[in-house]
C-alpha cells in the first residue's frame, strides 16, 4: 500500500516521540511492503512563533489531504500567557473541528507487566479494560459566547456549554457500537443534576440505547464517576461522555494506567457501523506472540468505522518539563501509529505487529522513567523506539512463520 501520513510533532517533547513513531512506522512499512509518503507541517506554538497562526492554513490543508495525521502535543509556558491574543491549544481545537472529528476514542489497559507502575494497588487495576469515548468537537471547548470584558474596572468571563441533540447522538451512537464488540456495557457521565445540557445529554442516551437492548447502560455523574474510577476502575467497559468531562476523567484514568505517556488517542469522524464490530468481534485471539491482549478491545475494533483522514496523537501534553531531555516515552505515540494503521490504512495485522511488539518490550522489563521502578534503570526515548523497532521485525516474523 501506498498512503500519505501528515506528521505534526509540535512542541515540547512531540517533535522527540513523533520521532520514534515515525521510526516504528517505517520498519512496519519495510516489513510488510508498503510505502508511507510523510509531509509534516506546524502546528501550535512553534507554528506561532513562525507564523503568527496556530494553525497555518497550509498545516490544515495538508492535513486534510492525507490519509491521516498523526500528531505530538502542542503547548509550553513560553506561549501560556493568558492574555495572548493566540494560544497552540487554539490550532489544536481547529484542527479536530476542520476534520470534522467528533469522537476521541482513549482506550485505558492496564498490561500486566506495567500493574505495578500504577500509583493504585496492583490488585485494584489488573485487568483494567476500558474504552473512554469523549465527544470533541462540542460543549465548553467550542461555544459561544466566549472571552472576557471589564466593565467599570471589573473584569469577567464566559464561556458557554452547548450540545444539540445530534452531536450528542452521533458519539453516543458509536460508543454503544463500541460497547457490542466489548463487554457490552456503556456508563455514560453527566452532570444531569446541576446543568441543562447534561439532561438532554441523559435524555438523548436513553433515546439511543433502547436501539441496543443487548447492550447495559449506566448513568453516573462525573463527579461520582471519578470516584468510581479510582476505587473500582476494572467495572468500566465503555464510558462516554462530553468533551470537557472527557478531558478529565481520561487524564485521571492515565493514572490507573501507569503514565500518560502509556495512552494513545484516535479522534474519528464517521458514524460507526454495527458491522464492522461484529467482524473484530469474530477474531480469535490468535496473536500468542505478545502478552497484550489483542481480543477485540480499545486497540482492536472497528477499522471500517475510521474516518479518512483520522487524526492520531498521545493523550499527553508537550511535558515542558522533560522536554528536551531524551527521556519520554515514546510508547503512547507509537501505540497512536498502531491505532492510525488500523482505523484510517486498515492495515490491522502491521497493527497487531506494533501493539505486540510493545508488548514484548514491555515484557522484557524495557521502561521509560516514568514507569520505572524504584531502583529499576531506566532507558531513553530513541533506546525504547529502538527497541520497538527491533520487536516489530522479530514478532513479524513469527507472525509470518
Ligand atoms: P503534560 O501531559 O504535558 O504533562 C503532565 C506530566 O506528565 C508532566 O510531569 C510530564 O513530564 C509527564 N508526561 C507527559 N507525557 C509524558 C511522556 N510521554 N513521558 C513521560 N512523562 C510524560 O501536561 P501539562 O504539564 O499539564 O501541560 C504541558 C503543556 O502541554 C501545556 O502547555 C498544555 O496546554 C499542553 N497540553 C497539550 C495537549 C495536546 O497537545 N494534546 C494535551 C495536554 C496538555
């Protein structure tokens, strides 16, 4: 196959873990003969301090014209001025809105290798599964009005939290296709108690889920829904919920994890198609190669529902704090690219090659710092894409063999 996938690195420490992505992507490609055209393009701060614009209008149409972009992280405190008249957040929002992409798919997996690294107990996040689907590209992020005045000397703010119906049902939708591939169980938060959208948020997921009698649905509030997380985070299956609330509980749920820097992120824009789960649902488990758990679950499901272009990014920001350094992990990016193979290229076992191979690095005790133990040393950014290269060549391989 032949496709053109856009890079935007970004800031802080994108341009570091785009890197190793990249560098896995083309061991993939070389091992299963395909040929990945890259273009790369700015975006965020350093588009700022280039251009002016967060999203220059050239980034977005060579986004827009590839079969998927993947991307870093935009931000740092150089540009986190709150009076700056433009923000990298900002070339960000307009992004995801150009491409029209309205459901962020986070999966959350606790491996087996990594139930240690978590600040929870062990025996609270093993088997640790789920799938959080946040809405995107609506509520609090996007509404107007939104900015600030002074009056008489005081200054205010707003901004406004609005969802119609249908932005509400089309992710709504697509988490309960999601759920039927899965364990067939979908907790949708709100705030239904205090705020109006929630209730018609509440209101249109009822409305969806008496399509999908086979599929359990659970209302729970966001504020009781991070608790929940914390103390029983292995009942959850598949939660989804608008896009501010998404934004939290899925950087609390990184925690469950390990580390940010373990998550990966797919932001889709077409409505799901019930087939396609049933055909990742009929998969075996036939990948013995790895010890990740390749069932059909956040990495495995519905490539006919990907949108093209799909856009793929770590749930992590820049980490002006490490950036620089060599010392990120780079696994969440590549576990993006695995996510970007699968959903926008269909290329599922190059897929599987990937998420194996993490798997395996991870098996042999190969850890970033932020995921090391006590005592355990830890290894750098390029070592640990180095490493995920060295695996893709030998778990394809044995898939071939
Ligand atoms: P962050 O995700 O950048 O970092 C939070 C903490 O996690 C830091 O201690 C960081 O070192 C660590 N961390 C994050 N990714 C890591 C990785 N791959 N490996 C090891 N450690 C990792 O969040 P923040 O510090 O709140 O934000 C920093 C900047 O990033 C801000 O400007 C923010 O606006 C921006 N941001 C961007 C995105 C995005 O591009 N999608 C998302 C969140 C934050």
């Amino acid at each position: 196959m032949n496709a053109t996938i856009m890079l935007l690195p970004g800031d802080g420490i994108g341009p570091e873990v785009v890197a190793e992505a990249r560098r896995v992507l083309d061991a993939t490609a070389a091992r299963f003969g395909h040929t990945f055209d890259y273009r790369q393009g700015l975006i965020g701060g350093c588009a700022i301090d280039a251009s002016g614009a967060a999203l220059p209008p050239e980034t977005l149409e060579l986004c827009l014209s590839s079969d998927a972009v993947l991307l870093g992280a935009v931000g740092g405190p150089q540009w986190s001025d709150p009076r700056a008249a433009v923000r990298p957040e900002q070339g960000l929002l307009q992004l995801r809105a150009a491409m029209g992409v309205y459901a962020n798919l986070r999966p959350v997996r606790v491996l087996d290798a990594l139930a240690d690294a978590s600040p929870l107990r062990p025996e609270r996040v093993r088997g640790v599964d789920m799938l959080i689907v946040r809405e995107l590209t609506g509520g609090l992020y996007f509404g107007r009005p939104q900015g600030r005045e002074t009056t008489d000397g005081r200054r205010s703010a707003v901004d406004t939290l609005r969802y119609g119906e249908d932005e509400i049902r089309r992710v709504v939708r697509m988490a309960f296709e999601l759920a039927r591939g899965r364990r067939k169980k979908v907790t949708s938060v709100d705030k239904a108690n205090v705020l109006a959208s929630s209730r018609l948020w509440r209101e249109v997921t009822h409305e969806v889920a008496a399509d999908y009698p086979d599929v359990v649905c659970e209302d729970v509030l966001v504020d009781a829904c991070a608790m929940y997380l914390i103390n029983r985070p292995a009942d959850f299956d598949v939660i989804v919920t608008e896009n501010m609330f998404g934004d939290i509980l899925s950087d609390e749920a990184s925690m469950i994890a390990g580390s940010l820097g373990m998550l990966p992120s797919a932001s889709l824009g077409e409505e799901a198609h019930a087939k396609a789960q049933r055909i990742e649902g009929a998969k075996e488990e036939k990948h013995a190669a790895s010890s990740l758990p390749l069932r059909p679950g956040p990495f495995a499901p519905l490539r006919e529902i990907s949108s093209r272009p799909g856009l793929y990014e770590p749930i992590h920001g820049s980490a002006p704090d490490i950036a620089g350094r060599g010392i990120a992990n780079p696994l969440a990016t590549i576990l993006s690219a695995a996510m970007l193979l699968r959903w926008s290229l269909g290329l599922t076992a190059e897929a599987d090659a990937i998420e194996a191979a993490v798997g395996r690095v991870l098996d042999a005790g190969g850890r970033t710092a932020d995921i090391a133990r006590l005592g355990e040393a830890p290894i750098g950014t390029a070592e640990m894409g180095e490493r995920v290269v060295a695996s893709v060549s030998s778990v394809a391989a044995t898939l071939a063999a």
